[in-house]
C-alpha cells in the first residue's frame, strides 16, 4: 500500500497538484493521502498519527510544491516532527528501514538548466539523505516543471493529468 504525504498549503488554488491527486484518486487503489496542510491547520501535528501512518506502507510520496527552492514549511515541520528520533533513527530508530521514499514535485518554473546544471538535484538533496539516514530506499524524483500559476491553465492541467499518470505507473511498478 502507499502512503501520500500532501504538503501543498492551497489545494484550492492549485491547478497541478489537484489534478495529480484527482488522477491518482481515479487510477490508484491502496493510496492513503494525508493532506497535512488540511489536518493541521494550525500546524499542531499529531505525531503518533503521522508515524502510524508512515508504518502501514512501503511506499512514501511526498507531494508539494517547490516554494522558493524549498518544500513548503508544514512538510518541513512534518519532517523535524515525525521523523524522531529512535523512531525513525537513533540505536532502535529502524521503524522506516527499507521502506521507498519518492518525491513528487510541482515547479513553476520550466527548467534549471539554464544556470549551467541541473540545479534542481542540489534542491532535493536534503530529502534524499534524510531518507537514506534514515535507512529509506531513495527513488528518483517525479518532476513537473511549468505549473506557474502565470502559466496557460489548459496546458498545466494537460501535464499535470500526465504527471497523475506516471506516478500512477511508477507505484505499480514500485508496490
């Protein structure tokens, strides 16, 4: 079963992410969505809710948008307070030994090669060693780039229905 981590602060507003769950909703059975901006509004989060849910699954998404290079704050906050330690590491923190992490993001912006790299794999790399520190098998990213709230609204749902269907692909191929 797989386990979604939602980290948007706006679903209402957002064109990408709502399709994608729209999507995965329709295409994926066994997914468990928190929409932790929902839940704890208040940014109150339940910390032993959050853990139980992380250990009924094998497979973790985290999906949100990127803000300012960054994931939203009430993942972060969802990152220092769930993940603790002898839980998920510390001498008995093996709860989420083995188990995948698989990013998911929103980009507005088309690309991050124009600077001469890849910048967006500097940007991800503080999950990819929270996940292996915590003895996670770290997937490669979903990526979707040009979701700007400025951009065509038709055009952004169109890739964001693809993006719903990779993703739909890649927790079959992963469960």
């Amino acid at each position: 079963m797989t386990l979604m981590i939602l980290g948007h602060p706006n679903m209402a507003q957002s064109i990408a992410n709502k399709t994608i769950i729209e999507t995965l909703q329709q295409t994926v059975t066994d997914l468990e969505i928190r929409n932790i901006h929902q839940l704890y509004p208040n940014y109150q989060i339940d910390v032993e809710q959050e853990q139980a849910a992380l250990l009924r699954h094998d497979l973790i998404i985290l999906q949100y948008p990127m803000y300012w290079f960054n994931m939203p704050a009430i993942l972060k906050l969802w990152f220092d307070e769930v993940l603790t330690y002898q839980f998920a590491y510390g001498s008995q923190g093996d709860k989420l030994k083995g188990k995948k992490l698989l990013q998911s993001l929103t980009i507005g912006q088309k690309s991050y090669q124009e600077y001469g790299e890849n910048l967006i794999d500097h940007f991800l790399e503080s999950v990819k060693f929270s996940s292996l520190y915590i003895q996670m098998e770290y997937l490669p990213p979903a990526l979707l780039y040009g979701v700007s709230p400025f951009d065509d609204k038709t055009e952004i749902k169109t890739k964001a229905l693809q993006h719903g269907q990779q993703l739909a692909e890649l927790i079959k191929s992963y469960c």
